[in-house]
C-alpha cells in the first residue's frame, strides 16, 4: 500500500509586491477579492497575526506567492494565550516561529463545506526536516464536531474554527481560536500519550534510534495494558524476538492514516503483513482494535492499539491456543497471564498531557480530546460563513499536486527540535 507521496509597513510592501503588482494600494486584485497585506491588516480579530507574521518579511512574501491555499489563522486570543503560556519563550527562535506559521497553511483550498464528521487529513507548508519527516508536508485533520469547524494537531489539539470561508486573492482564511501544535518527534507524542511501555520495549530493543531517524511511518503502537496482558511472556524474550515484535508494529514507506484504513494489508518494517479489516464498526489490526487514531508525530501518525501483535502467529486463530490453566488473557501469543506491573516502563517519565481514545470507524472518525484523563481510559455546523466571492466554496477538497497551553501541550515540535 502505497501513501506517500506584526504586519508593519515592510510588510504591507512585501506583501503587495509579490502579490498583484497593479493593486496600486487599492487592496483588491484583479478578481475584486482583497489580496493577503488589505486582508490582515484590516481584520481587527488578526491583528496580532498580522504583527507577528511582519516580524519575517521574506516568510511574508513567501507566503504571498504561495496560491491555491488555506491559512488557518489564530486568532488574537489564540496568539495571547500562547504568549502568556510558558511556550512564550519559543517565540524567540526564528526558525521555529515561521515553522509554526508554515503549519497553519495548507498546500489546498478547504471551505467550511468540505468538512464533515469523517476527518479530511490536509498536508501543510511545513516540510522542514527539522520539524517533520512526511513526505509532502505534516498533516492536519479537518473535521466536523456538534456542528463546529475543527483543524486538529499534535497531541490532538483541537482549534475550532470562529470565521470561516474568509476569501482573498490566493486561497481562503479560517479564523481559529487556538495556535495548532507542530507534532513532536516520536519519544514526545508516545510519552505523552501514555504509550511508555512501547517507547520502553523500543528502547530495550534498540528500535528506538532507527524509528526516530525514519520518515512516513504508521505506527500500531500497544496500549500500556496490552503490554501488561503479556506480562508472563516478557521475563523470557530476548532482545532480538523484542525488536522482531516492534518492527511487526512498523510500516515504513507508507502514512496510513484513518481514513486509508479498510480491507487491505500493509507490509511491515518486520516482514510480514499486517491484515486491516472493518470489523462491527471497528479497525481491527490482525485480532486488535484500533482505540486511538491518527495521532500525529513528525514522522508520521500512531494507531494505538489493544492487543500486542505476534509476527509469528496467525492472528485469526491465536485466541484459541489456549494451553494454560492459569491464564487470563487470550492474545496472539495465546494465553498468558497479566503482569502486575507495567514491563518495559522503568525510568520511562510520566506523560504531561493526556490524549482520549477516539472512535474510529469507516463511516465516522471522532477526533476529541479533554484536559484530564488518560489514553487508555475508556472512552470510546455552523459554518459561520463570511461573505464568500468565490464560486469554489462547495467544491470538495481541492489538494494540489506537488485549555491552557503550557509548552510541552503546544510545542510539540520544541521537544523534537531539542532531540528528546
């Protein structure tokens, strides 16, 4: 399966300039619509987007020549509360701020109705391999939730749209209410979904190193109690069988988000071939399901799973190979009896944010997440329209070709900028 591929016045020129040459400061092109500088500038809600997005006049013009696009863009509120937050201090690295500016563009054009409760995965303009190794630029998820606009990001950030279909000369503006956060590398967003005991086994393994250096990877990472069903098994497996399971959990070469999850197989880093199938409403790898989708890390996007995956058994019969009378777990490696701790955990940090399980289904992918509660707990529109000039707005999605947030919760990309 194959997936792959503030504004001052320096500003206002540049902007301008790149723009439409012939807008002799009138601040519509030739369509009649407003060009990017007469957009911002006279948006008072973007004000402080506007300023921010000045600080960098050669981003400024980049991002003026760029067309066919969408900008997601914070509102004042939104750029407030990341100030006030202890992520402030990464406003002082360049380089990451117009990475984050990258993040809220997306490589397309996607009105308010394009949007439904099944999640459109959109790639965006950030395609530094410093902050993301997905070929053709880090996602976002456009989704529908209790008849809001959403755009979700790392850690599932949830950025609710407040104006949407905000037309200008080269693509369309959604006004949010919180700054997306840039997924992190793999060691953060495992950690902070509460996926310790895989981050833990990979290091034993020694995978993590390799997997950190990967780019365009799925990954079916195990809940921390799928490894604890497991528990009586992992006094007596070496090393090599370890890395041998975890690369089972690995698909390189290929993003399979949510939405490409249905009836097919996928080879693994290991070898073998993962079975995906559509099972009572579910995404059933081999015999596990699938309770938290698409989440999102620089290399790619996490599945996490409840079941530890054998590459050395057939899954559709495994449950039956029962043998031991003091067993109360049936998996794919058989029976075997529960730990009482976690394995694999020791020395692992406990998780700063919490990500909900989601429901994920071939009909409807709920994407949420609350303030408290853990992955691993079980849980399973008003478009506020502007005036639109453009007759593009009910088209489908349009790709082109080529809380409070403190700053682990935000910055995702700061822990993978600094090699955690």
């Amino acid at each position: 399966m194959q997936l792959k591929q503030t504004i001052p016045i320096a500003l206002t020129a540049a902007l301008a300039y790149a723009q439409d040459d012939s807008d002799s400061g009138s601040g519509s092109g030739s369509s009649g619509m407003m060009n990017l500088t007469a957009l911002l500038s006279g948006t008072d809600s973007l004000s402080s987007l506007n300023d921010l997005v000045g600080n960098y006049p050669d981003f400024a013009a980049t991002l003026a020549s760029w067309e066919d696009v969408t900008i997601l863009a914070p509102s004042n509120d939104a750029l407030e509360t990341l100030m006030n937050s202890d992520a402030a201090s990464m406003l002082d690295n360049d380089e990451f701020v117009q990475s984050l500016l990258r993040y809220h563009v997306l490589n397309g054009t996607v009105y308010a109705s394009n949007i439904t409760q099944t999640p459109i995965f959109a790639p965006t303009y950030l395609n530094s391999s410093m902050y993301s190794n997905v070929t053709g630029g880090q996602v976002v998820a456009a989704q529908m939730e209790d008849g809001e606009a959403q755009f979700v990001s790392g850690l599932k950030q949830v950025s609710t749209v407040s104006e949407a279909n905000v037309n200008y000369t080269n693509g369309v503006v959604h006004i949010i209410d919180e700054v997306l956060m840039i997924p992190g590398n793999l060691t953060s967003t495992a950690q902070n979904a509460n996926l310790t005991a895989f981050l833990g086994a990979a290091s034993n393994a020694s995978v993590a190193e390799t997997l950190l250096g990967s780019e365009d990877l799925t990954i079916f990472a195990p809940s921390n109690s799928a490894f604890q069903d497991i528990g009586s098994l992992t006094g007596n497996i070496t090393m090599d069988m370890l890395a041998d399971i975890l690369s089972y959990h690995v698909v390189e070469g290929a993003v399979a988000y949510s939405s490409d999850l249905s009836n097919t197989s996928l080879t693994t880093l290991q070898g073998n071939d993962v079975e995906i199938t559509i099972a009572n409403g579910s995404v059933m790898v081999n015999n596990a399901t699938v309770t938290n989708a698409n989440i999102f890390f620089a290399g790619g996007v996490i599945h996490v799973i409840d079941q530890v995956l054998n590459p050395n058994s057939n899954s559709s019969s495994s449950s039956s190979n029962s043998t031991s009378s003091d067993s109360d777990n049936d998996n794919a490696f058989g029976a075997t009896s529960s730990a009482t701790e976690v394995p694999f955990t020791s020395g692992q940090p406990t998780p700063t944010t919490t990500i909900t399980e989601v429901l994920t289904s071939t009909s409807q992918v709920i994407v949420s997440q609350t303030p408290t509660g853990g992955a691993g707990a079980d849980s399973d529109n008003s478009d506020s329209d502007s005036d639109s000039t453009s007759s593009s707005e009910d088209a489908a999605w349009i790709a082109k070709p080529t809380g409070a947030m403190g700053a682990a919760a935000l910055f995702g990309g700061a822990a993978f900028l600094a090699g955690m």
